[in-house]
C-alpha cells in the first residue's frame, strides 16, 4: 500500500510540488482514492495528500474501515480530517522529518501503523534540504 502513496509522492515532486502522497484504501485493500499535495501546483493551500486522496474517493457511508497511508506523518489539518470521518487506521511512511498529529489520533482510538520507511525519510529530506523555504511555507517550518 505504501509503493502508492511513494508514487504519488514522486509524482508531486516532478510537478513541482512538495513530495507528500497518500491514499486511501478499503477494507479488502482496494484503492478507494490517491492523491499527492498539490499546494504549489494548484495555489490551494488546503490541498495536502491525505485531502487529496480522500477526495479521490468520493463519499462513502461508512470511513471506519478504511486505511489512510501516507508517506508523512499527517498535519493537524490532515489529522482532523481523519479524526471528522473516522477513519480507522493510518499508515505512516515516516514521521522523522515532520511529526504532526499521530499520537494525538493514536490516543482518539485510531490505528496507526508507523513503517519509518527509508524512501519516505529520503524523498522528505532531500526536499527539505533542497527547498526550505518552501517546506516552511506549507508545513511551518521543519520543527513544527
């Protein structure tokens, strides 16, 4: 599940943007929706990954079973939108570089699953090195 939200990562990054990918999955472990931040590309700074992929997959009835994997520990925006339609479980490609609401969901009954994966620890420092300003802008700085 994780080699999606990398992909859309990547994709964010070759577009310019900051290389955040999410996605959401049900629970036989289909694709409900993906998407990366797409801030910069769109001027939207309300259009972060896990927004992105959870707008992808429409309205459903039922967010209890679903997994949201994403390549970033999400924000406080992103944990809010996690905690507002309950989703059950989040998958976390790294939280080195940037730990945002995972143990706040953690302690409101959501699942989480930190994988600390090489490849999202990469993607993430290479574009804080590269584009600082940038980073600080959408996420408010790399101490946050």
């Amino acid at each position: 599940m994780l080699a999606v939200a990398i992909e859309e990562a990547r994709t964010g990054l070759a577009e310019g943007g900051i290389p955040i990918g999410a996605a959401l999955f049900g629970p036989g472990g289909e694709v409900l929706g993906r998407g990366h931040n797409r801030r910069v590309q769109d001027g939207d700074p309300s259009m972060h990954a896990e927004t992105a992929a959870f707008r992808a997959a429409g309205r459903l009835r039922d967010y209890g079973r679903t997994t949201m994997v994403t390549t970033l520990s999400p924000c406080w925006y992103c944990s809010g939108l996690v905690r507002q339609f309950g989703i059950g479980h989040v998958v976390i490609g790294e939280s080195r570089t940037f730990t945002g609401g995972q143990d706040w969901l953690a302690r409101h009954g959501v699942r989480i699953t930190l994988l600390d994966d090489p490849e999202c620890v990469r993607l993430m420092t290479a574009f804080i090195a590269a584009r600082p300003e940038l980073w600080a802008e959408d996420i408010g700085g790399p101490t946050a």
